[in-house]
C-alpha cells in the first residue's frame, strides 16, 4: 500500500494518541484537512475506527 509522505505524518501523530485538533496545530493545517487525512488512512487501511487504523498499521 503506497502513503503519501503527508498521511505516514498525519499517522504516526494518530498513533502517538494526539487528537485531530493537536494534529492540526502542529502541522498548521485546518481541523477538515486533518479529518479528510484520517478518512483516507481509514479507506486505504480497510477500517473503521482509529483502533482498527493503529492495529493495521502496526501489522504493517
């Protein structure tokens, strides 16, 4: 599965437990931006929750 260098970013904040909104302040981006990461992570991963991304993920 092929990431962009941004959604492995936006993972890796995801798995250190960090909420959207902190994402977002850290990486200077609006909270949608984030949220439209997260929805894609969610679609390439095959999952349905931040739990089933952080398993995957780990698995990979």
């Amino acid at each position: 599965m092929e990431l962009t260098n941004r959604e492995k970013e936006i993972l890796d904040l995801i798995m250190d437990e960090l909420s959207s909104k902190e994402i977002a302040e850290r990486l200077v981006i609006s909270i949608s931006t984030v949220e439209a990461y997260r929805r894609s992570l969610f679609r390439k991963f095959g999952v349905h929750s931040v739990i089933g991304l952080v398993r995957a993920a780990m698995k990979m």
